[in-house]
C-alpha cells in the first residue's frame, strides 16, 4: 500500500507593507487644512452674523407694522373729530353770548341756554368716549406743546406766562394733540422788568 502524498500546499503569509494605500489623492498637508479650516469658521461667523441681522430687520418691520395697525385704530377718527369741534365750538360761542342779566329776567331764555348746555355736555361726553379730551388751560402756565398764544396780556395781577384768557379750547386724541388751545398770555406791565425765569411767550397775530 503506497503513502498517501500530502496535497496541502502551504500558502505564503502577506507581507507587511506599512505603505499607504495609493488612492490617487494627494492628501494636503498640515498647514493647508488649517488654512481651509479657519476659512470655513470665518465663513460660519459671517452667515450667522447676516442671520442675525436679517432677523433683526424682520422682528423691526413686523413691530413697525404693529404699531402702525395700533395708530390707525387708535386716530383714525381724528379727521371726523376735528369737524365735530366746530360743532361743539358753535355751542360754547352761543352759551356766552347770551347775557347774565337776560337768563335771570327771560325764562323761556333761560330753559333754552339750560338745553344747549345739555347738549354741550352730551357731545363732551361722547367725544371723551372716544378718546377726544378738551384743553382749558385757563390759569396754568402756557406750554407751547398745547397751546398757541394769540396775543399777550399786559398785567400785574399774574405770573408771566400764565393764560389769563381762552378763545378756543383745544382738545387731544389720546397722548396726541388734535388741536391746540387758542390763548391770551399774561405779561409784565409796560415799565416793569419781567422776572429772570420767565420764558419768552412767541405771539401769533
């Protein structure tokens, strides 16, 4: 009986080879892709720099918006209000052109003068409802941001500067002056020298 010949062939181990595998890419070096790194950060800052001002800009135009929406609610019956002054200014007119001394002889006079004063009051009211609140600043101190002097008043008996008279009343329109009150201004007599803190009244004639 013959040997039986061993047909394993002994396969050869794999050389180690410690060389990179050659993939046709040049791989940059240290130095470069640093470069490419801070350029990538200084492009990741500018982004969101400019996503934060756009977004800036958004939330300002949308409270712009807002705000605009609230002054139109809130004025938009200012241009009806002025008409409706007149109205209330003829009233006033024909209350103090009636005489004192008629109203105390004349009742029929008298119940008439009662009933525009009524309805002088009425129309206050509703215009108060809305926000219109009448100026009349008879006694205070003239402030130009509501009032406009008409002339200026020679007089010993007041403050320089102070109202002393009022032709028209003037009303605002919540914190907005729809119309400024006509006045008289109180000033030192002729000879007299104004006192140093009084402020200088600009007349309208």
């Amino acid at each position: 009986m013959s040997d039986e010949k061993d047909n394993d062939t002994e396969m050869p181990e794999p050389a180690n080879d410690p060389s990179p595998v050659d993939t046709g890419q040049e791989i940059p070096a240290a130095p470069a892709l640093e470069e490419q790194l801070a350029a990538a950060r200084q492009e990741t800052a500018q982004l969101k720099d400019q996503l934060l001002r756009a977004l800036a800009e958004a939330e300002n135009v949308r409270r712009r918006a807002q705000r605009e929406r609230e002054d139109a609610a809130k004025y938009a019956i200012a241009n009806f209000a002025r008409d409706v002054l007149q109205v209330s200014d003829n009233l006033h007119r024909a209350l103090e052109a009636i005489p004192q001394t008629a109203l105390a002889s004349d009742e029929a006079l008298r119940s008439l003068h009662e009933g525009v004063s009524a309805t002088e009051r009425q129309l206050d009211a509703a215009l108060e409802r809305q926000q219109v609140k009448r100026i009349w600043p008879m006694g205070e101190k003239f402030d130009a941001n509501l009032h406009q002097a008409m002339f200026e008043v020679p007089t010993a008996e007041h403050q320089p500067g102070t109202v002393v008279q009022v032709m028209q009343a003037g009303y605002l329109i919540h914190d907005r002056l729809l119309r400024p009150a006509l006045v008289g201004v109180a000033k030192p007599p002729a000879g007299e020298a104004p006192p140093p803190n009084a402020g200088k009244v600009d007349t309208i004639v």
